[in-house]
C-alpha cells in the first residue's frame, strides 16, 4: 500500500526510534508521508539512516531500505528541528515498569513533551502512541498547552499501538482497527489526514475520548493475558487428574465463543507488554479507588510465573530429582519466535532459575543471544541448536521457533547424553519422541505410564 503526497498531506514526525517508534516512521514514510524520526541516542539514529535496524522484526531492513530510498524518511537528533517540521507529532517512547513499583514509569513521555513543547511555535497535533495509565493523556495536554508558545493551538490526541513482535509490518499497514482519542473535531480531522490510506482501505476506526483511547491497550493485554492463564491454569489441573491439555484446549476452540487464538497452553507470557501493562492496570486502578475491579489480574499474573516454576520442577525431575552439575540444553531465549526481545523473557528467567539451581545451562536462540548474554552474562550461549544439546542430560524447549519445532529426535539423540526432553511449549510430537527414545514431558500433560 503506498500514495502519492499531496499539499494536504501532514508532514510527520516520530519521536522515540524504539521497537515502536522505528517500525512506525518507516511503514509511515514507505505509505507516501514525509517523515522525520528522533531519537537522542545518536547511535541508533546513524545506524537507522545508514539502513541498519537495531532489532530483529522481519521484513524491516527491507522496508527501511524503500522508505530511505524514497527521500521521504530522515533522522535526526535536534528537538528543535522536529518540531519546526511537524504537523503531528507521534511519541513513541517506552513506559516500562519502575523498580520499586507496579506502576508505569512515564518519565521518558513526559521528557518528550517537555522538552517538545518550547518549539511549538504554530498549530500542530502531538499524538501518543506508548501505552499510558488511564488519565495520563489529560494531564499531559494541560502540561503542554501550558508550556507551548502557540498556546491552545497545539492539542494532544492519543492512538494506541497494537503491535505484535514478528508481525509488525502487517500490523502497522493493515492493522486490525485504528482508535482516535481526541478532544476536537480539528483532531480527529488531522489524524483522519494521516492515516487516510488505511482509512481508504477500510480500517475500522474508533473515535473516542483521551480516557477510552488509554484503556483500550490495556485492557486488551489484559484479556489476551487472561485468556493465556486460563488455560494454563486449566494446564495445573490436566497434571493433577492425569487429563491432558492440548486435548482439553482444542475441543474449546470449536467454540465460537471462545475461540482457538491465546488458548496455547505452554510456558505463557513474557516481553515488554503483556508482565507491565497488566501490573500498571493493577497500580492505577488501585489509585483510583477501582482496584477490586481488576484485582483478578494479580491471580493472571501469579499463574503466569507458576508456569515458569514449574518448568524448572520438570526439568528437575527429568534430571532425577536434583539439578546440581546436571547439564541443561535451553532452547529459546527470546519471549517469543521471530523476535530477539528478551525482556521479561519466561525462557531465560527458566534458564536462570535452573543456573541458581546448580545446573550447568547452555542456551540457544537463533537472534536473542546477544540480548541474552547482556542480560544474562551467568549463562552459557551456543552457536547452535546441536552445539547446545552436546552432552546435555536434560533438553527444554522453552521458545517455539520453527526450527526448533522441526528439530529430528534421532539426530539430537546422537549427541546428548541422556534422552529426557521438556516441550514447555506443546510444540514437539510427543510420540514421535517417544519413540526415538527420548523421555518426554510437557506442561500440562501427565507422564507417561
């Protein structure tokens, strides 16, 4: 999907060269918009106009390549040169979870929005893509308002990103709706000329207020989060009482009204969206007074780190009960396939639990090993899947990447030495293993007889 620009076209610009913010100007340049990006790591920002996307997301250099190709998309690292460009200012920064609380740390937006705000000098949208807690939009427009020398004829306009890692591109040029949340029928104007081709092309839209616009992200998470702890909750009773959870979590698929998607039963969530925002939700909705109301999300939450405890106890238990000197092959590092993000990442916070364990771990992914070793320099990190699995008595596949998926049980049993699997990802074949000889175990289904 691509367009030819014309005077009305806003000019854009994309503040934060994140995961987000990189993925956002680029597909915006590549759609026909003029684009400039900022960030204030001049690093990323060389790297970025030299071609280079400091992340894995597939499909990305390429689109990179067509949007610098196209003269449309420039970097920069002046504040003041992007607010002297813009129509509409996107902000992309990330608003991870802070140290000591369950709450959202919003300082990298509100720097934005500070140190943007002195060089509004004419009328102009600044429009929020982080996920924010519930109330933050409307704080934020006074703050901006206030400090602007154009005044009042800058506003603030809020639209929830809905990425998801490995599939950004599609979700960024066809996403599955677009939600406006403005104060002003000139807002809603501008952000309808921005997206105007997805608009064209028949996205659903949403316009709504600041507020519902902040909760839709949030409380999407949240339900998807839900959904993936139920079954896995359902995962602690199929163990128990022998039943088994695959079986249990197709048959509700065929129900329409629960459906097949998010109902994998496994290892559960990670990453940089799903373990925060849920606790955000929790933190704000605890300030205001509501907090019973989703106070089932800490139960979410607790199930979804049960899992990776439990990863451990059968790995464990596939090593005879004790762990000490025992060598681990982990396979997966990522929070998820075709994505080398390793924040809160269930695969390596299972490898360290094991490494704490006395274990000796030896872990593969095929793009998070360098996010891994930085953050988890204790590890040790294989070049391949087979380099990992040499000697090792107990092998746990704890991320679904195809390859690992496709791995033949006869050609990993040459070089382990012992054949005990875990599938904390319901992922392998277990008869097939089986029948190689392997010693198989996965979450959610009980030991063979």
């Amino acid at each position: 999907m691509s367009v030819t620009p014309t005077i009305d076209q806003p000019r854009l610009t994309v503040i934060g060269t994140g995961y987000l913010g990189a993925t956002h100007a680029i597909c915006m340049a590549v759609l026909g918009y003029e684009v400039l990006a900022l960030d204030r790591d001049h690093a990323k920002i060389e790297a970025l106009a030299a071609g280079v996307v400091p992340f894995h997301e597939p499909g990305l250099p390429e689109m990179l390549r067509k949007a610098l190709d196209s003269g449309r998309l420039r970097f920069t690292t002046d504040v003041a040169e992007v607010a002297a460009f813009g129509d509409v200012h996107f902000v992309c920064t990330g608003t991870p979870q802070l140290p000591d609380s369950l709450g959202a740390d919003l300082s990298q937006v509100e720097e934005v929005l500070r140190s943007l705000a002195p060089y509004l000098f004419r009328p102009c949208l600044v429009v929020g893509k982080s996920t924010v807690p519930v109330g933050t939009a409307a704080r934020l427009h006074g703050i901006l308002q206030a400090a602007a020398p154009c005044g009042s004829d800058v506003e603030l306009a809020w639209n929830p990103e809905f990425l998801r890692e490995g599939h950004a591109i599609e979700d960024t040029l066809h996403p599955s709706r677009l939600v406006f949340g403005v104060v002003s029928e000139r807002a809603r104007r501008l952000l309808e000329d921005t997206f105007r081709p997805l608009l064209d092309a028949g996205v659903p839209t949403v316009v709504t207020d600041l507020a519902t616009a902040e909760l839709v992200k949030v409380a999407a998470n949240s339900f998807l989060a839900t959904k993936i702890s139920f079954i896995n909750a359902m995962a602690e009773v199929c163990e128990t009482t022998g039943a088994d959870v695959s079986d249990l979590a197709s048959a509700l698929a065929y129900d329409d009204r629960i459906g097949g998607r998010f109902l994998k039963p496994g290892l559960g969530f990670g990453g940089g969206c799903l373990p925060k925002d849920i606790r955000a939700f929790i933190h704000r909705a605890e300030e205001l007074g509501t907090g019973q109301s989703v106070s089932f999300l800490r139960e979410v939450d607790a199930i979804n780190q049960r899992r990776r405890r439990r990863t451990v106890d059968l790995v464990r238990e596939q090593a005879g009960g004790d762990l000490r000197g025992v060598r681990v092959c982990v396979l997966g590092a990522a929070f998820k396939p075709h994505s080398d993000d390793t924040r809160d990442a269930p695969a390596l916070d299972v490898a360290a639990q094991l490494h704490a364990a006395g274990a000796h771990v030896v872990v593969f992914d095929p793009q998070a090993i360098e996010n891994a070793r930085r953050s988890h320099p204790q590890l040790e990190f294989a070049g391949t899947a087979l380099e990992a699995a040499e000697g090792a008595q107990v092998v746990a596949l704890l991320t679904e990447w195809d390859q690992f998926r496709g791995i033949d049980p006869r050609v990993l049993g040459r070089v382990v030495g012992a054949r005990a699997v875990v599938d904390a990802r319901n992922v392998l074949d277990a008869g097939t293993w089986r029948d190689a000889g392997w010693r198989y175990r996965a979450l959610g289904r009980a030991a063979a007889a």
